[in-house]
C-alpha cells in the first residue's frame, strides 16, 4: 500500500500570511503564497465564529448541564493540567454557567510544581472538588521507553493518551454525562500535521509497545477511538461541551484575569506544563525531526491578531529554550526514565520512524474525520 507520508523532498518555503511552512509536507499554497492552513481559517472558520460572548448559547448549555445532573454529586466534570485553557473553563464553568464541576487531575509523574499550584489555588477559590488518578509510573515508564525506541515523533503520546483515557474512561464510569473541554479557536485553529502529531490511535500505541515494551500495561488508562466516538456518547450518553468557544476569549486578557482572580501563574510557554513537554517539543522534536510546534501557536497568533508575524520570524530564530535547560533537563529525564544520558542520545540519535512503520488505523481515522467533517460537525484542517 502507498505511504500517505511519503518523504519526498518539496523545495523549502513559508506561508506569506502565517509561519507555517513545508516542514509540513503536505501544506499547499495558493497563488499568492497563502497557505491552506490560512485559507481555510478565513473561509471556513472565522465567518462561522464571532468572538464574543454568546450569553444565550452558554445559559441553555448550562441548564441543559444542570438539568441531566439533578440529584447527582456532579453534574459535569473537567480534565484540568493548570494551564490558560482550563483553568479559565473553571472558572466559567463555576461562575457563569453555575455548575456543579468534579475537577480531575491525571498525575502523569512529569507535572510542574507551577502547574499543581495552578490547580490547587484555583480549586481552593472556586471551592471545587478534585481527584487525582495517578498513573502507574511503572508503566507510564515503561511506554515512553518504548516510545523513544520506536523512533517516532509523537513522544507526549503515551501522557497524552493516559490523560484523555483516564478523563473519560472515568465520567463514563462514574455516571458524569458532560465532559467540558477547553477546547477553543482562539489557540487551535492551526493544528500541528499529522506527522508532528499523530491522533489517538490504540493500535499504534499497542504495537509499539508489543515490540518495545517490557511491562504489561495493567493499570495504564486506555480508550481506543471506537469506543470514544461511538460508544460512549451513543451507548454511555456521553457528550462533550465547549464552552471557551460560548464566551469571548482573548488569550492574553484571560491570562492576566487568572493572575489576578487566582494568582494563577504562566509557564514560558503555553504547552509546556512539564519538563518532558518541555524536552520534547523545544528539542527532542525540532533536533531530531526539524519540527518546531511554535509554528503552529505562533501562526495561530498571527490569525487571531495576537502577534505579528514578523515578531514570530524573529522569535523562531532563537531556540525554544537555553542549551543549559536542555541539558538539565535531558539529564533528568534520562535518570527519570532509568536509562543513561548517553543511552538516551543513542535513542535521540536513531533512525526517524513514523506511524506507518507500525500498526495503526490511520486511513479508518482518516475516513472518519472526512465523514464528521462533511457532516459539519469537524470545522478544523485536517490532514
Ligand atoms: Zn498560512
């Protein structure tokens, strides 16, 4: 079968209106040097979203919301890492829509001291409640090694997928019909490709493992996308509510409302909740792959007016971050991790791989996402 990731080398070049260029392999330019990232944004994305509070929208949610969790502890329950995104879906989940919210925590064994103090002051103000689902660490361990092994890109795979599983392997558990995302077009309108980061997909996270892998994943939270998004919400009545994109939402507002209502503080970057986020995506991924993931949040800036775009050249001209720190934190991760630090360059150093060098379910994704797309129900690039 054809490679959808063919590896053929385009001639370099940028996106005229973004900073998007083709270190993805599939971008397309128009006549004028506009990416599609760009194009679909103004005519699909922005004439369907008004960035302003839509108080009607976000009221009948809520009482929706309050309506199904009548009698129950909880009528609603948010993933919560510490960040701009939920930390402010906290709030107005709590405040504006006068929910009852479960605030859950997934503690992957990499979070940032900055990050719990995030969720602590904000639980603590708004009087929430919280649970943390710690992650075996035997066996988050044990994936991310495999992981490196397998010399593909997608390295926060194995958190990422343990904080999605275990959210909504628990609502569905626990009988918590909403779950509230912070999902948002104000900072995800532009998604990384496909080949900087791969979906959720169970088949290639088993595979990999199966080959790599010393450790049976016993406890580790799984949720494949069938049972996702067809069995729980048709069969668990599971539904997914947006609510940041219900109210106006201006990323840098937000930020200092958070540090004043919560003293909430920022990390250096808007990903970069924890060391190993931080590793990856500010070495690990441009070093080793030449993919740089600022492209897409600083591109994403540059659409919804919050940085220029001459601003996001110059910044992409210095490293993410200071050899020092990478230094450090490779060493930490190594010793973390169980492995030397020159082990761990022998792994950074091995040959690049992709998805399809495993097993995976990628064209049935793919499909999938043309269907909901049609449907209108996916409003967002995908490739
Ligand atoms: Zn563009």
């Amino acid at each position: 079968m054809a490679r959808y990731l063919s590896g053929e080398k385009r001639e370099f070049q940028t996106c005229t209106n973004c900073v998007m260029d083709t270190t993805d392999s599939k971008i397309v330019f128009d006549e004028r040097g506009v990416c599609d990232f760009c194009n679909d944004y103004y005519s699909n994305i922005l004439p369907r979203w008004n960035n302003v509070d839509n108080d009607l929208e976000l009221m009948e949610t809520a009482r929706k919301i309050r309506e199904a969790g009548k009698g129950k502890k909880y009528d609603c329950i948010i993933g919560m890492s510490g960040g701009v995104d939920s930390s402010y879906l906290c709030y107005i989940a709590k405040v504006k829509m006068k929910l009852r919210p479960l605030i859950f925590v997934v503690d992957t064994g990499w979070n940032l001291n900055v990050a719990v103090e995030n969720i602590e002051k904000i639980v603590k103000k708004l009087d929430l409640d919280m649970f943390t689902e710690v992650v075996n660490w035997n066996e988050m361990r044990d994936l991310q090694l495999a992981f490196f092994k397998s010399q593909v890109p997608y390295q926060d795979t194995p958190q990422d997928h343990a904080i999605f599983a275990a959210l909504y392997n628990f609502a569905v558990k626990n009988g918590i019909k909403y779950v509230l995302t912070g999902a948002n077009n104000a900072t995800e309108c532009i998604r990384p490709p496909i080949e900087w980061v791969y979906q959720n997909d169970l088949t290639l996270i088993k595979d990999i493992h199966k080959k790599f892998g010393k450790v049976s994943l016993k406890t580790f939270p799984l949720c494949g996308m069938v049972r996702y998004r067809i069995f729980y919400p048709l069969f668990k009545g599971m539904k997914r509510v947006a609510p940041l994109n219900m109210v106006e939402y201006d990323y840098d507002k937000v930020k200092i409302f958070l540090k004043e209502y919560f003293g909430w503080q920022a990390y250096e970057n808007k990903h970069y909740e924890n060391v190993f986020t931080r590793f990856y995506e500010g070495y690990y991924m441009p070093h080793k792959f030449g993919y740089d993931k600022r492209k897409c949040y600083f591109s994403n800036l540059i659409l919804t007016g919050g940085m220029t775009r001459d601003n996001a050249i110059q910044e992409l001209q210095e490293t993410a971050y200071s050899a020092d720190m990478i230094q450090e934190d490779k060493e930490y991760i190594a010793k973390k991790l169980g492995i030397s630090v020159d082990e761990f360059d022998e792994l950074i150093k091995g040959e690049n791989k992709t998805f399809e060098d495993y097993k995976n379910t990628f064209g049935l994704i793919q499909i999938g996402t043309k269907v909901l797309r049609m449907l209108g129900v996916e409003k967002k690039k995908f490739r």
